[in-house]
C-alpha cells in the first residue's frame, strides 16, 4: 500500500522534523550527546503548537498526537510538551462503523469498525479515541493523554499479533509462576480469574499476565507469556484481597462496601494495580513454562461445594470456549495488508498445546481460598 495513493481510503502521511527548544548550555560546553534540559523560553518554544497547526491546515491534514523523539532530555522535553499541546478532539468521518463482537460475557457497545481498501478504521465507542492500521501503519487519534491506557492497549495488541502470526494462542486467562513453573487461570468474563491470581501473588507467587495470556511450545515444552501491562482490576476484585484495599480511593472503597455483591461483580469500573507497588518489585515474569491450566466454571449462586477435577480436553470441547480469546479489530494477520473482518479461533490451534499439559475445571460455588490451596499444591508438585 502506498500512503495517499491514488484510489487509497487512507490519510497520507506527512513528517514534520521539529528541533528542540531553546536549552541550558553552559559556556564552552559542547550540546552534542549531553543532557541539557529546556530553558523556560524553551519550554515555551515547545508548547507553542500553531505553526504545525497551520502547516497541517494547509495542507489539509489532521494531526495525530504520536511524536518520536531522540532520548536526550532536550529532545524529550520538547516532544512531551508538543504532544500536549496537540492533544486534540475525536474527528468524525463519513464513514459507516460497525459495531465489533463482544466477547463471551461482555456486554455494551465497545469498539467500531470499518474495513477500506487498504487497511481498517477503528474507534472506540465511549471515548471517541480513534485507530487508523494496515500492514505499514498503526495510528491512534484523540485524547490520547486522557485515555492513555486505550493507547497502550493499542501497542500491547501489536505485541500480541506478532505473537500470532509466530504460532502462540491467545487465550482468555491470567497466568502466576513459581520457580519457573506457570499456572494459567482461564475464565469468562467476571468469573474470578483475575481475583484469583491476586490471592495467589498475595500468597508469594509471580505475576505473568492478567487477561490475555498467551501459549505455545519452544523445543517442545509448553510456554505461557503475558503481555507486558499492569493489571486493571474491577471493584469485587478489589474488596476480595486486602493487599488492593489502596488502589480505591477510600470515599468510594466505603460506597461500594455497601452494595450487594452481585452488584459489586457486575460494576463496568476499572482500576489500575501496579503490581511493583503492592507487592514488591520482581513480581512480574513474563515467559515461563507452562505446568498446568485451570478452568474456572464456577458459581457465585451455587448450593454445591467447590470441586476440581482434572479434564481431558478432546471428551470436553465446551470447555474451550472460556478458554479461546479472537485476537480483537487491531489484528494484522501475516501476509495481510491490513486487518480484515472477523478474525474467529480454532480449536486446532488450542488442542495441542493444551494436550502437553494436567488440565483442570473448578466448579459447584466460588471459594477462592480453597482454590489458592489447590493451586498451589499444582505448581509445587508440578
């Protein structure tokens, strides 16, 4: 694809070499390579947008608030307070966005989509925050530094693309290790997985992903690894383990006490966990094998006591359908020119993996002690 070739649907692409502002040099001291911060006439220089403004209005182009820079202070300075400065209001366009499927238990409109000749525009529902990709570009537009968690969830996507097209699945489950032995946690939404996983990091073990994990073989050993982003966690979660009671403020900690639990679970409210903070640093651990999986088909309502037993997957294909996660509307398959419909899972691309590892179900009522118990139990005899 060529960018603003003729019959193209996408934007072309213009770069705008911009140098730094005005910066604390002193006498007879060379500025190449050394970390000279702005001056508050720099700063200025910086924050001062209109000209690249008028530029892009010209030449009737938008401006997309994603700017590289060079790592020297200066230069980063100078880009951090130009990114601001630019930081603009969602853009509507005539063009027809159709709603994306929601995953298992998800509920509400999210994303939209259209598909072009050359590549796919997104956006998000709520937020207006903008995609534009194909094989040669990933743009986002609009608030991006108020809505800096879509923007990385936008870079992790990539990371799990790559992952992809290099054979792993990706799966909807959390992930914890200890001594280089991972246990993968996989549920539907709002099914406890996440929880889960906290109370075992609470409990000593490492973190490796929250959601989105992924799974496949190196040298024939079964391997899991996480994307690499703090978790966002909901309220239950929250209220569930004492070592997140800092990650609500305390008004609203009090307010949601209150509420029903069943009310509590079904909240469409995140928070962010930095695991470094409430658990100590070198939590986290990325790439680890893979020992075990848990499946959590549990109930909140039910009378029955919790039970887990090991499956075998081939006599329980239902089982993969809390377990399969389709890779979402920024996927970029190998020898694509952009993102294209919808990119469904196949059973086939699970089965052997999972065949390499004890699979387990949980089911009858929720008791997350007893599951920390037993999961614990899996990865020590692993």
């Amino acid at each position: 694809m060529e960018i603003g070739s003729p019959g193209s649907n996408l934007i072309k692409l213009v770069a705008a070499l911009i140098r730094h502002g005005a910066y604390e040099q002193p006498a007879d001291v060379p500025s190449a390579h050394l970390s000279h911060p702005l001056t508050a006439e720099g700063e200025a220089q910086a924050a001062a947008h209109a000209p690249v403004l008028a530029f892009a209005e010209a030449q009737g182009l938008e401006v997309a608030s994603v700017i590289d820079s060079s790592n020297l202070l200066r230069g980063w300075q100078t880009a951090s307070l130009l990114a601001a400065a630019l930081e603009t209001d969602s853009v509507e366009h005539d063009l027809d966005f159709l709603d994306w499927p929601r995953d298992p238990g998800k509920v509400g409109r999210k994303d939209s989509y259209v598909d072009l000749r050359d590549g796919r525009a997104c956006r998000k529902v709520r937020t207006g925050m903008q995609y534009l990709l194909s094989d040669k570009i990933c743009l986002v537009f609009g608030a991006c530094l108020k809505n800096d968690n879509q923007v990385i969830n936008l870079v992790v996507s990539q990371f799990i693309g790559w992952m992809m097209n290099r054979g792993w699945a990706l799966c909807h489950a959390s992930g914890v290790v200890v001594d280089n032995k991972g246990l993968a946690i996989a549920a539907f939404s709002g099914g406890g997985k996440s929880t889960l996983a906290l109370h075992l990091v609470r409990r000593g073990l490492g973190f490796v992903s929250n959601d989105r994990l992924l799974i496949g073989c190196n040298s024939d050993v079964p391997m899991m690894a996480g994307v690499p982003k703090h978790r966002r966690i909901n309220p239950g979660a929250v209220l569930d383990n004492p070592s997140l009671e800092t990650v609500i403020p305390q008004a609203r900690h009090d307010a949601l006490a209150l509420l029903p639990e069943e009310e509590i679970w079904d909240l469409e409210e995140k928070y962010d966990a930095l695991i470094d903070q409430l658990f100590g640093p070198d939590r986290f651990q990325l790439l680890t094998p893979m020992s075990g999986f848990l499946r959590l088909n549990w109930q909140r309502d039910s009378s029955e006591s919790m039970k887990i037993k090991q499956v075998d997957l081939k006599d329980r294909p239902d089982m993969l359908r809390a377990v399969m996660k389709p890779p979402g509307p920024f996927y970029v398959p190998t020898g694509a020119a952009g993102p294209s419909g919808f990119v469904d899972v196949d059973p086939a691309d699970y089965l052997p993996l999972l065949d390499r590892v004890p699979v387990y179900e949980a089911t009858g009522v929720v008791d997350f002690d007893a599951a920390v118990d037993f999961c614990q139990g899996v990865v020590a005899s692993a």
